[in-house]
C-alpha cells in the first residue's frame, strides 16, 4: 500500500490528532486547571469525536450520516478554540452558545444534503465555518493579553494560515466542485491530512506554550503582589479561588446561599502617583485589615486582583450584606493611611449573590464586578453633579 494514500494520510491525521488531544487533556489536568485550559480540552475532544465520525462515515456507504456529525464536531470544536482565547483575554464572555450553534447548522446542511452530499473530503460548509473560527481566534491572538505572549502572535500566525487554507478550499470546492483535478491537488484528501497534522502539531505544541506563559506570569505578579501587601488571614488569588469554587460547589448540594463581596481600593493608581507605591501598599494593607475585621467570623477573605479583596460568605440572617460593606467603607475612609495622615483611602463596593448570579465562580466575580462598576459610576456621577463636574482628589 502506498503510505501516502487518502486512506492512508486520514487515519495518520486521525491518530496525530488524537495524541496530540490526549497530551494536553493530561497535561490540563496535571497542571494548573483553569477555565482557559478547559475550553482548548474541549476542542481536542470535539475534534478526536470528529475523528471518529469520519472513520465511521468511511467504512460504509451506509453510513454517510456519521461524516456530518464529523464535520459539526470539528467546526463546533474549533468554536472552543476561539472561546478559550477570548477567555484568555478575558473577555467578558465566552460566547460559548455561537460554536454550539454553528456546528449545529453545519451537522443539519450535511444531513440534508442526503447520501450524495456526503463526501470524505469534507464539504463547503465546514470548510467555510473551520475559517470563520479559525480567522476569529487569530484575531484574539492578535491583541490584549495573548498579543503579548510569544505564544500568543506564533498561535495566530499558524490560525492565519489554516483560516486562508480551508477560505481558499471553500472557494475552490465551490467554483471547481470536488472531483476537479485541481481541487484534488491542492485541497484534497491526501493534502488536507498533511495539512491537518502540521496544524495539530504545531497547535498543541503553541497551546501548550501559551498555559506555560499564563501560568508563570500569573505566578510571578502574584507572587510580587502578594509580598508586599501580605496580610494575615486574607488568601492570595488562587488559594481563595480553589476554597471559594469549594464553597459553591457545597452550596449547590445543600442549597445555601451565599454572597460574594467586593472590595475595591478606589483610584489607588492616582495614590501610587501622588504619593509613591508605598503609599499605595499601605492602602492596600489597611483596607484588607478592615475588611478582614468587619467580615463575619465564617466568610472567606481573599485577594482577586492588586486593587480588590473579596469576601464570601453565606447570606446574614442578623444582619445585611449592605450593611457590612456601609460598615468597611465607612472604617477605611476615616482610617489614616500613614502617620503624616497626607490622605485617606476609599473604596467601592459589589456585591452578588448565588441566587441571582449562579454558582460557578467566575459568573458570581463577574456579576460583583459589575456592581462595583455600576456602584462606582453612580458615586462619581453625583460628585460631578455636587461640584460642577470638578474632579476631587482622594
């Protein structure tokens, strides 16, 4: 048998792909496990469920239906490459239900298309949906935290390339048809394989070196922070993260629940201009300090970024979430941060509930985030109104 025959080159392609999903799945799991890192394991799944679609629809005509479910998995799955870079961005969403959709349609033109539209080589609407996801995650590699990464440009480089190959093959089956010469030179089974496995490859190794770089700078910025503003009994970001997802997950089982509060240190990169980062550090410390003394005595207190603490905790019976975070601004304001009492800190404060935000974590900031941003634009709005639009220094 030639060892460069269709046939051949799919099932190598297949099993590249395969290994290559089965390695960073491993290495996900074994490594720092974050939301990101899910995502692009979900896209090797999608894509080794893929695989296997196409193995199934190759081995009897009667089973043309299976190469469109191949074709929805892999578009869908490529979807999840472009949500996790969006989370890598962190984008305020995923947009996790347009993947879905799409390889949904794509799954739906192929079964109604019947036995003859069915075809190994693929079909113009995956070709065209795998270029959609795959020109919209080089665009997020292209910019915000992935632009900056090495990683991040060698991704959306190799996302480039694979967005103009399957462009290009959808035009071509298109104006040429499958059985041209041309388009079986160029775009057929035996060159999209080695396309495939170049991209499979060169993808896994880039994926994996970007969670390397992700995980390190967080690490060092965390590590940075956290010495200089070190207080006893408040967790750093991810020790907090990994006890809070504990927390929620206990609160789905017995159906508490619980509140998250933000605590944000209001203009602290004016402070570390006015006065010095030192100065910034005491706020920072003073206002953990308060917080960790007027939190109740079960909450979970911990840093989620330079500028916020968090608190969570199950919702007062005897008292009112609003009333703790009233009582922690009040005591910050009136607070002096160093001797010479040049000035007093302020804060801003959001809060979210698991009732009305959902249980999972990242919602449950999100939603807090918001109210910080919303609680902060009504502040400042009414000191423009109060001073004529006059901006005070804290």
């Amino acid at each position: 048998m030639n060892l460069l025959d269709p046939t051949t080159l799919f099932i190598v392609s297949g099993l590249v792909i395969c290994v290559t999903g089965v390695f960073f799945i491993m290495e996900t799991l074994l490594r720092r496990n974050d939301q990101v890192g899910r995502m692009w394991s979900v896209f090797y799944v999608g894509a080794i469920f893929a695989v296997f679609g196409m193995l199934v629809g190759n081995s009897s005509p009667s089973a043309w239906w299976a190469y469109a479910i191949g074709h929805g998995f892999y578009v869908a799955a490529l979807g999840f490459v472009w949500a996790g870079t969006r989370l890598a961005n962190r984008r305020r969403s995923s947009l996790l239900p347009v993947p879905v959709l799409i390889g949904a349609l794509v799954i739906l033109a192929r079964l109604i298309a019947g036995p003859d539209g069915a075809s190994s080589s693929g079909s113009f609407e995956m070709y065209l949906g795998a270029a959609i996801f795959f020109a919209l995650a080089a665009s997020e590699c292209f910019r915000a935290d992935l632009g900056r990464l090495t990683g991040g440009r060698l991704l959306a480089t190799l996302l480039v390339l694979a967005g103009l190959y399957y462009s290009s093959r959808a035009v071509a089956l298109f104006v040429l048809g499958p059985e041209d010469p041309g388009f079986q030179s160029f775009f057929g089974a035996s060159s999209s394989s080695l396309f495939e496995i170049a991209v499979a490859v060169l993808g896994t190794l880039t994926l994996s070196g970007i969670q390397a770089d992700r995980f390190r700078q967080a690490a060092i910025a965390q590590a940075e922070f956290g010495a200089r503003v070190a207080i006893d009994g408040v967790l750093v970001r991810e020790t907090f993260r990994e006890l809070a997802e504990t927390w929620l997950m206990r609160s789905i089982r017995e159906r508490l629940t619980l509140v998250l509060l933000l605590v944000e240190v209001a203009d602290l990169s004016e402070v570390n201009v006015a006065f010095g980062r030192a100065a910034g550090d005491a706020a920072l410390r003073t206002t953990g300090r308060i917080a960790l003394v007027h939190a109740p005595t079960a909450a979970l207190i911990g840093h989620v970024s330079p500028r916020r603490y968090a608190i969570l905790m199950e919702l007062p019976t005897n008292d009112s979430v609003e009333a703790i975070a009233d009582r922690i601004a009040d005591a910050v304001l009136s607070t002096p941060i160093d001797d010479q009492d040049r000035f007093r800190a302020s804060v801003f404060c959001g809060i979210a509930t698991t009732r009305t935000s959902g249980a999972r974590y990242d919602d449950l900031i999100r939603a807090a985030t918001d109210a910080v941003r919303a609680g902060r634009e009504e502040i400042r709005a009414a000191d423009d109104a109060r001073t004529g639009g006059i901006l005070t220094q804290i």
